[in-house]
C-alpha cells in the first residue's frame, strides 16, 4: 500500500494542452501535490501563471516556461508529461531522459506504446531503462485506452472468474464532440475520401505496436503466451455531409471507423482489443453502439465462467469525450504518489497498488 506522503510531492507539469491543462488543474487542487513548474511550448502562453492557464482564479506564483532545462535543475520529485508525443517520439525521449537522469520520476500520457513496458521495442525501451537506472528514478505510460480501459478493467473483471475463454476490450465512441482534426481526426482518418491512402495508423504493425502490449499484459497476468498479433481495420463512407465539432465530413469521405487487434493463442483470437469511433451517432449505423442514452463506452467483455461484462461511461449525460479527457489527466495525476514510492525503472500498472486515490475527496466530506 502507497503511505500518503508526509510532505506535499513536487511536480512539474509539463504541457497545458488538451490533458495537460486538466493534469495541471487537478495538481493545484491536490492536497498532496505542489505544483512547482510548468512547461509550455506556445509563445502566447509563456511567462503566464499556472491559474490563468487552467481556468482558476487564485494565482500560484508558478508561471509557465519553455526552459527545459529549468525545469529539469529544480529536482522535482515527479514531472507530469502530457504533451503529445507519439507524432515526435525522439523529441519526447530527449525530454523524459533528461528528468530520470537528474532523479525526477516520471508519469506520462506519451509514448502509448510503453503501457506495458515489457513489450516495448528497444529503440524507446532501453533509452529510457538506462535514464533511470542513472538517476534512480521511476517512469509509468498511463491513460484511457490504450491504459486504464485494457489493464486496470480487464485486470479487476476478471477476479470474478473461475475460467477466461476470452477476453474482449471496446471502445466505442462518439468523436463528434472532440475538437481534434489535427491529430486525432488525421490519425484516425476522418473526412479522407473512400479512395485516400489508408491513414497511419492503419500502416502495417501500427496497431500492434501501439494495442499490442496490453495484449501481451493480460496474456502475462493470464499466464499464457501469444503466438501472434492479428490486426483488423474497416471504415464507413458517408453518402451525406456531416457537420461535428471534430470537422465537416463532405460525401464519400470516411466518418467512422472500425479497428482490432487479436492476440491468438493455439490459433484462436482470445485476447481482443477492438475499437469502433463514429463522428455522429448516424454514422456506421451496422456497428455496435454504446448502451442506449450514452455517447460512448468503455467496454470489457469476458466469455467463461462465469460470463462478465463490465461497461464504463465517463461524464453520463455530458460530454463523453471532455470526461475522457479528464480521465486521461487523472489517471497520471493519481498514479503520482504510487510511482514516486515504486521501485527505480520502467514500470506499468500491474506494478502499482490499484487503490490510486489519495486527496481526491475534497471539502466538508473529508471532515
């Protein structure tokens, strides 16, 4: 069990973008944490106090700044990593080995493919294992999905089983709502005519590498062993134009799409990490929805004994893709005080408590 620390923890957050200006909200606000540097890379927002930048009135006296180095010298106890990283990884590895070396743990929503270190590929592995081991330092990759949504649920589901046949693990969404073109609407595909070249995620072991070592996480908890990664894409073509916050999709051009990747073991696919992302509920209307009166869910289906399903909504009745967000920011934001007491090196969430919660009940409740 994590001890609550005695002292307020020193963090640095760095990035105030989509997560990062939640991860820096919930830091502030945190009992256990002191907000004690901030990175920015947008010239409009340097030199801003942290407050200003995530929506709170009370200034912090913490100001934001592109000075890396800086920020590396003030021998944080942890820097919070939310800048996006999978587009610029060897930018993301020159930042993360810097703070391990000096001794600053690390937690971070880049560089998806080391959730579960033990299958990542060596070129990002090994950088980073020599980085802490230099510094005596503690690295975690955590979020939604890839993260929580393939580890942490699957892994707690399935202590109800007597047996595991197979284990299936869903997001399905609504991205209407998220105002992501650049990245995530490019990545995904959304808006590309039928006949584009297929985007980058759906290039030949781009799945695998990224869904690919949750596979092997819960084969490993499994105790059996993949033999082979199997992936899958579809897309559907809108034959009508489609106006979302994410962008407008014109007729003939992609609005939603449909991918997986399997972990076969003797042959059968019994570990499945499969996604289904529409840009208004009209979309792929021949694919599986969320439960009905939800935009989205995070689904875990177990076939055994005895037969489970587990179903996860963020934000019911709101804006399902803003509560992944937030949830996103607060998975690292609480994974803080459990990896700085963990052991030095690469690590996942099956190497962390499952209670991760200390400092959330705020208020007169705390008594």
């Amino acid at each position: 069990m994590t001890q609550t620390p005695s002292q307020p923890l020193r963090v640095v957050q760095f990035s105030t973008g989509h997560v990062g200006e939640h991860s820096l909200r919930h830091i502030i606000e945190s009992p256990h944490l002191e907000l004690v540097g901030l990175h920015a890379s947008n010239p409009t927002k340097i030199g801003r106090d942290a407050a200003e930048l995530c929506g709170l009135d009370a200034p912090t006296g913490v100001v934001a700044t592109d000075d890396r180095d800086a920020l590396v010298a003030l021998g944080a106890d942890c820097v919070l990593y939310t800048a996006q990283g999978e587009t610029r990884p060897r930018e993301v590895l020159e930042d993360l080995t810097a703070f391990l070396a000096a001794g600053t743990n690390v937690v971070s929503t880049a560089l998806i493919w080391l959730i579960h270190p033990a299958h990542g590929e060596a070129w990002l592995r090994e950088p980073l294992e020599a980085a802490c081991r230099e510094g005596g330092a503690t690295m975690l990759v955590t979020g939604i999905d890839p993260g929580f949504s393939g580890d942490v649920l699957p892994l707690a589901a399935m202590r109800l089983s007597q047996r595991v046949d197979k284990v299936t693990v869903q997001e399905i969404f609504d991205y209407a709502t998220y105002d992501d073109a650049e990245f995530t609407g490019v990545t995904f595909g959304f808006g590309q005519h039928a006949d584009a070249e297929p985007p980058v995620l759906f290039w030949p072991g781009v799945l695998a590498s990224t869904w690919g070592g949750l596979v092997h996480g819960l084969a490993d908890a499994l105790g059996v062993e993949v033999e082979e990664l199997r992936e899958s894409h579809d897309t559907w073509v809108t034959p009508e134009r489609i106006d979302c916050a994410m962008m407008t999709v014109e007729p003939g051009h992609v609005a939603a799409i449909r991918f997986g990747v399997e972990g076969l073991v003797g042959g059968e696919p019994v570990i499945v990490m499969e996604h289904v992302n529409r840009l208004t509920e009209a979309a792929a209307p021949d694919w599986p929805y969320p439960p009905a009166g939800h935009p989205g869910v995070h689904r875990v289906l177990v076939e055994g004994r005895p037969g489970i399903e587990v179903n996860v909504h963020l934000e019911p009745g709101g804006d399902t893709n803003l509560g992944g967000i937030v949830a996103t920011a607060a998975t690292a934001v609480n994974a803080v005080p459990a990896v700085c007491a963990a052991a030095p090196g690469l690590i996942g969430q099956q190497d962390l408590p499952l209670a991760q919660a200390q400092g959330l009940m705020r208020g007169p409740m705390r008594g």
